[in-house]
C-alpha cells in the first residue's frame, strides 16, 4: 500500500471527479488534474537527485501544492516533513536540523521565514510556490513528464514526519509509514461511517494529523473543501459545497454558533461532525447537538497513533436522552484496530471501576513507527508491542475511557499543544519571577485556557499585563497565558516538585471531569 494510490485509483476510475476545492486561492482540481501533478512533482523531486527516504520539509497553509507534494513524497519514497508555521524562527530552525531535509517547500506567504532560516541552515534545494513567488516549485514540475517514477515504496516504508512537542516540551517527529496511516483512516472510515456522496471540510491545518483525515475521504474517492479556519466562512462553505462531514474542535464549533444569523445558513447536508483535540464541557456538546443537524462523535488521539477511542453518535444520543449522560465526560471505546487498556506502572490493567487512574496505553497497526532519531525514548514509550501514551485515565465496566488528566501537565487549547515548561521559561524571563506553574483552566471558547501562577522574588512585583507581555515575547500568540494568579508560595510534594493538580482542582471541580 501507497498513500499514493488515492489519487492513482480515483484518476483511473473517474478522471473529472473533484479531488479538491481550494477556497483561499479559487481552484478546483480533479483526480485526473491532482494525480498529473503528483507524477510530475515525484519526478521532479527525484530529478534533484533524492534518494528514497530523503527529507522534504513543507512551510505552507492549506492548499492543493500541499497536497501535491504529500502525495509526490508518497509516490517517489521519500518522507513528507510538514511545519507548523506558527512557530517562530528559532523553533523552526530546529526542527529541520532534526530532519535533515534535502529540500524546502513554501509559500510565498512565508518567503521573508524562507530567507530567516536559509541564513541558518545548509539545505540544498528551496523551492516557493503561488502568486508573486519566484515559480521554482510550478517551474520544477513543468520540466517533468506525468509518469510513474521508478521509486517504489510502501507499505511499512516511512512517509511522513508529524512533529509535536511531547511531554518535555520539545519537539519530536512522529515517523509513520503508509501502512499506519492506512490503518489510522480505517479506524475513521468506520467511526465516520464514510459515504461515497459525502463531501469533507478540513478545518484544521495539514502540519496536525487531521490531514490523514481528509487523506482518507478522498481514498473513498470524496472531494475535500480546503479552507483556513474562520466561522463565518466555515457556514458559507458548508451551504454552498454542500459539506456533509468535518472535524471540529471546541473553539470551531463555539465560533460557528455564535456567528450571527447561524439560523439562516442551510447545514442540511451535514451528516456527521467529529470533535476532538481537547476537552469539550457537556454543555457545549449539548448545544452542538441542538445546533447542527447532524450526530456527533468524539475521537481521542495523538500524533503517535492517530485517532485511538471513539464515543460513537449512538452514545451521544443516549446521553442526552438520559441514559449514560456521564458518558459525555469520556473520549469513549477502543477504535476498529486499535486495542485500548489503561494500566498501572507494571502494566497491569486497572480495576474497571471508573475510580482508580492508570496510563492509557495503545496496541494498534495505526501507531507510529517511533519517534524520528530518539531510540531511547522509543524503548520508553513503545513496550511490548504498546504504545504507552502519557495520558492518565480510569475505565468503567463497559471499557469507556475518561481521562484523567493530560501528559506531563500539557494544557490543550483551541486544539493546539502547549506545553507549560515553554510557558513557564518564557515567564521566567521577567527578571521578578521566582518560580511559575502554568496550568489549563476551563474555557468555554477554547476548551482549556492557559493560567500562569506566579510566585515573585522578594521585593519584585509584576502586574498580569506585565507577565503575560513577557512570555508573549518569547512564544506564539496561543502558547501566551490568558491569565495571571500571584501567590506567595506553590504547594510542592517532598520531592520538590510542584503540584500542579493541586492549583488545577478549584476550576475543574464544578466541571465533571476530574483533575
């Protein structure tokens, strides 16, 4: 298998149908056109002199080249490397001395990060692509001819690096092969229930894995809406490309809603709405409920292993009519490959009780291959033939899973990983700070709001403002707190560390979830 065969199949088997529909740049494009520009593309690439296996890094929005070049990667055996483009320079530059790629993809929208990071780093190839650009991308597929190139690659082979920041902070590649991301779009197909008529909406960013989710409804030979998010638009698109299916998380849908006129836009062709990437309090799945006409489920997953727990529509709906409602506070039941326990430290199943915590851990052809140049951290997590995911969770008699509490303190918000030792260094740069635990509170909008609790040296004050423009300096505009307790000292267990669930407990406890 070859995530390559998507457009190779639908190519052959309905040439005109839609593959993409590009809403930022106005452009459609069919399987035939797509699967033309992926031969082109893969021939390019390798005309450069790549070998299988080689890097090529992407810094891109959504757009129909970013998929091009996921598939040119797939079909010509080397690894897709895709950056988050909310990232600053620095981080950046990291994360491609980790990758080593042999070649650098942007849009013309980030060629002044383009000239940052070409000062820093000895990459071979740079290639830009869309209007105003210099045309090396649309110019490298131009000199090549649409055929297979003779590369093969598959099944267990490598394909793309996923980075995320990981329980210390830190970036890490997620490495997954053909075969895993196969596997993590079966356990959709089937949680999705995935129809041939149906149309999806990638509301998410294609460097996250929801991109393998799009993948996927155009294995089914679907067409994909490509958009950046904004609710208003969002509604509009649905109405007018007729969108049955999107994923979703917590801001996305509170957006949406309290749009204005929301009533007024036809959302008939919805059948089903994912939502996942954070916690979503009861009551706003409730509204959703009410709001869209559609059923819901909630996925549970990691860059690692995908989409892992599914509370299917069937749950959803008994929650509301009173039977399970609890079960609204759970990222619900095992997915279709996927094996699901939650253990103790030596590995043995926790009671089912829905009371004691254990570690989330996965079995799965779905998982990751490991993590990209990190063995050690590999021996760590990977067990057996389980993936031990940091999450702590407890288990009831039917199996549903609730968490307990996220990996290493990470705080999860508007569906963006931030983790609180970035935070908390970044505060640590006012020269007042003593110490400072970052936290997630709830929030209605966001799922989690990120909360810093300071303690000031002697003498030394700060106001919220004064902290929070601090670490603004230092992070992306997501990672900044929203808000700012000072405290005269943190509560620490014996060992020193600070007890993060202890500052937690006051605002997660009216929420139904536990801390």
């Amino acid at each position: 298998m070859n995530l390559a065969d998507i457009t190779a199949k639908w190519a052959n088997l309905d040439p005109a149908r839609p593959a993409l529909v590009d809403i930022p740049s106005n452009r459609r494009v069919s399987f035939g056109e797509l699967e033309q520009a992926v031969l082109r593309l893969a021939n390019g690439l390798l005309g450069l002199g790549l070998a299988k296996g080689d890097r090529v890094a992407v810094l891109a929005k959504n757009s129909i080249e970013y998929f091009e070049l996921y598939y040119a990667c797939a079909r010509s055996g080397l690894i897709a490397q895709p950056l988050n483009w909310r990232l600053g320079a620095a981080e950046l530059a990291r994360i491609l001395e980790d990758g080593e790629p042999s070649v650098f993809v942007t849009a013309t929208e980030f060629a002044a990060e383009k000239s940052v990071l070409a000062g820093r780093l000895d990459i071979t190839h740079w290639l830009e692509f869309g209007e105003g650009g210099s045309g090396s991308f649309e110019r490298l597929k131009a000199r090549t001819q649409p055929l297979a190139p003779k590369a093969r690659a598959g099944d267990d082979d490598p394909v793309l690096i996923l980075y995320t920041g990981g329980t210390t902070g830190l970036s890490k590649g997620a490495l997954h092969s053909h075969r895993s991301l196969y596997m993590g779009m079966l356990n959709q197909t089937v949680a999705e229930r995935i129809v041939p008529s149906d149309v999806y909406m990638l509301t998410g960013q294609m460097f996250h894995i929801p991109v393998a989710l799009a993948m996927n409804y155009m294995a089914h030979g679907c067409p994909v809406v490509l958009m950046n998010f904004d609710a208003a638009e969002a509604l509009q698109i649905i109405e007018a490309e007729r969108v049955s299916a999107f994923l979703g998380i917590t801001t996305m849908l509170n957006w949406m809603m309290a749009v204005d006129g929301f009533d007024r836009y036809d959302l008939s062709s919805l059948r089903n709405i994912q939502y996942g990437g954070g916690p979503m309090p009861a009551t706003v799945v409730k509204a959703a409920l009410d709001a869209f006409p559609c059923t819901l489920i909630q996925g549970y997953g990691q860059t690692e292993g995908m989409t892992m727990t599914f509370l299917s529509q069937e749950d959803h709906a008994q929650a509301v009519a009173g039977i399970r409602p609890e079960r609204l506070n759970s990222c619900g039941r095992e997915g279709f490959v996927t094996r699901a326990r939650v253990v103790d430290t030596e590995g043995r199943d926790v009671p089912k009780d829905g009371v004691t915590p254990g570690e989330i851990v996965i079995q799965s052809a779905a998982n990751m291959l490991g993590y990209w140049r990190k063995p050690d951290m590999n021996a760590e997590i990977m067990r057996d033939g389980w993936m031990w995911t940091g999450d702590v969770a407890t288990w009831d008699e039917d199996s549903y899973i609730f968490i307990v509490d996220r990996a290493k303190d990470m705080v999860i918000s508007g569906g963006e990983n931030i983790y609180s030792t970035q935070v908390e260094a970044a505060i640590h740069k006012h020269p007042g700070v003593l110490e400072a635990a970052v936290i997630g509170v709830p929030d209605e909008q966001w799922g989690e709001a990120v909360k810093a609790v300071v303690v000031m040296k002697p003498g030394a004050s700060a106001t919220e403002q004064e902290i929070i423009d601090t670490a603004k300096a230092q992070l992306a505009s997501y990672q900044k707190p929203r808000s700012v307790d000072f405290v005269a000292s943190l509560p620490k267990a014996p060992t020193g560390k600070i007890l993060k669930r202890e500052l937690r407990e006051p605002y997660w406890r009216d929420q139904g979830r536990k801390v």
